[in-house]
C-alpha cells in the first residue's frame, strides 16, 4: 500500500545580482542531469518538485508569474516543508542607502510593493532543510562584490553568517565557479537530497563550505599540463601545449576540479583548451587574482626554480628513454633461445 509521501521541494532564487550563468551552466550537467534529478530517474531518490525560474511552466496572463511566486509565499509561511532554498547571485547590502533597492523577486502581497532578494532571505533560510549558493558570486560575492562596487554586495555566507546552520544542522553549501561547473553543482545538490532522504551522511565541507570531494586538490593537480611545469616547460603563446603558468595561470593555488573533471561529459575546461585558470572558485576573485593574463606574483621565482632543476630532470629522463624506448635485443628470428630460458629438450 502506497503512503504519501511529501516531496523535497528545490525553490531557486536567481534574483541576486548575477548574470543567470550558473542557471545556464546547469543545462549542460549529465553526471546527473537536470532531468534525471527532477524526474526521480535515480534509485532512491525522494520525490522532487523544483520551483526554477528557468525551467518551471507557470507563465503567461492567468496568474502565471503570481502562481510561481506563490510558491515562496507558501515556503514562507510554512506550507512547503521540507524545502532546499538555492540562492544564485551575490546579496547586495540593502541598509547603505535611504531609498529604492538593489535587487528584488517578486511583490509582497500585502504591500504591492517588491521584495528584495535579502528579505526573501531573512525569511525563507531560517525554514530552509539546506541553503545552497550557486556559483560564485552567491558563494563569496564574485564580481559584483570587486573593491569599489556601490551595492555594498557580499555571499550569502557573508550575509547569513559563515558559522550559519539550517534548523537540520547544515552550513550554507557552497558551489562557487563563474559558473560554476553544472556537475559539480547537481552531484551536489543530488547529494543533499540523498541525505535528506537518510541514505547520506552530513555533506562534508571544507573551511570555506566547499564540497570536499569536489574542492579538495588545486586545479594544478589535475593538470593535463603540470608535468611541464616540473620539467621546466612553460608556454609563451596560448596554443602551446606546455605549462600556462607564465601567461597568468594560477592553477597551483586554486582549489578546482574542472582540469580533471572536463566541462561536459569529461570534454573541455580552462587549461584543458589552453585557456589560463583565473581563480573563480576563490574568496578572494576577483581582486586577489588581478590583472588577469599577467603572470601571478611568485610565478616567475618558482618558474626560475622549476627550469634550474626541470632542465636536469629531462636530461634524466631523455638518458632513460633511449634505454627503454627499445626492444630487448633476444626478441628476434634464429634457431638459437637468447631470452635466459633453459629449454628441457636440449
């Protein structure tokens, strides 16, 4: 006998001040896909109804936009439990000016007036099973936060409280990338929904409430191209298949997993298609990494060192090749055994 069972209801809110790229990037996720996640395709996965601007069908005159945004006025007052609340886009401060706003999602239907995506905020994460932020700007504030932006803008960890756990006792997850990378975020997202079905543990996180598993090893790690940086190989030109480091790579210092990982389906990334690594999964994009494409502080030092030591390293190995790139000499034609074997019938 059946027995109804409430769904996870997924309300994202793309309202922050973003570019819609990391609601774009998840389309192209296939480890799982979108429509494996909202479809319930997956053994063991509790029924799912997502409430994303992008894809949900509640549009048109007859209260089509009401009817969508309805459904966070019901999360609000508590009729939509359990919910995961995704926040795309960075949190602009609200307090710094005397009128208007900088960001909204919708009207407050006591009022008429709009709701801006802090106060969605306020009221929707202290009922939410989990908060996640959605690429990088909702993580750590991304580009609209940059020294001298006028909104005052910060990530949702900044705005809640880094120390900050839903009543379930999860930290805000964050999935930072511009944008972030589509199956990092819906194996994570799957991942939430796993545990709050009981069949996963508490997400493990790093200190800056990364998924450890996806935002454990640097983007040099998985390098296709690391090997010539420890031989001392750099690129001076972008179609070079060498080390980027020296055209303004920071993948030695930035905790990523694209390299490795690919952009669809294992094809494609930064370095992958000879394209520098700029830290967009960083707190500190994108002031800390700037100017882009010019070669990062320190680079040049280990760079130096890297060729000293790269140089004698690929004499080594150049002397060991010419040993191994050959065939034992027994592996030939005659009528004599010249491999060591002692044959019987002698």
């Amino acid at each position: 006998m059946e027995t109804d069972v409430k769904p996870i209801h997924v309300l994202w809110i793309n309202a922050g001040l973003s570019c819609d790229g990391d609601s774009v990037a998840l389309t192209a996720a296939t480890q799982p896909s979108i429509e494996e996640i909202v479809l319930g395709a997956l053994p063991g996965l509790p029924k799912i109804q997502v409430h994303w601007p992008l894809i949900d069908f509640e549009c048109g005159p007859d209260q089509g936009a009401d009817t969508f945004i309805e459904w966070f006025h019901k999360a609000d007052r508590g009729e939509l439990e359990p919910f995961v609340l995704v926040v795309e886009g960075s949190i602009p401060n609200e307090a710094i000016k005397r009128e208007g706003y900088w960001c909204g999602f919708g009207n407050n239907p006591a009022t008429g007036q709009p709701m801006t995506t802090s106060e969605w905020l306020d009221r929707l994460a202290p009922k939410a099973l989990a908060v996640v932020a959605a690429g990088t700007c909702a993580t750590y504030g991304g580009i609209h936060a940059m020294e001298g932006n006028p909104t005052g803008a910060m990530g949702v960890p900044d705005y809640l409280g880094w120390d900050w756990k839903s009543p379930a006792g999860i930290p805000i997850v964050c999935i930072p990338g511009c944008p972030t990378h589509p199956d990092n975020f819906s194996e994570t997202l799957l991942y939430l929904l796993y545990q709050a079905a009981g069949q996963a543990p508490m997400i493990p996180l790093d200190d800056k409430l990364r998924p450890q598993w996806l935002f454990g090893s640097t983007v040099h790690e998985g390098c296709d191209r690391a090997g010539y940086y420890e031989q001392g190989e750099f690129a001076d030109a972008y179609d070079s298949p060498t080390c980027l480091v020296k055209l303004g790579c920071w993948g030695p210092v930035v905790k990523c997993n694209v390299p490795k990982r690919g952009w669809i389906n294992g094809v494609g990334g930064c370095p992958n298609v000879g394209g520098i690594c700029i830290a967009c999964t960083m707190p500190g994009f994108p002031d800390k990494f700037m100017p882009f494409m010019d070669e990062p502080p320190g680079a040049h030092v280990s760079a130096m060192g890297s060729k000293a030591y790269g140089s004698v390293v690929r004499k080594l190995r150049d002397f060991t090749i010419k040993t191994v790139d050959q065939e034992p000499r027994w592996r030939e034609k005659g009528k004599q055994l010249h491999t060591g074997y002692q044959p019987s019938w002698q």
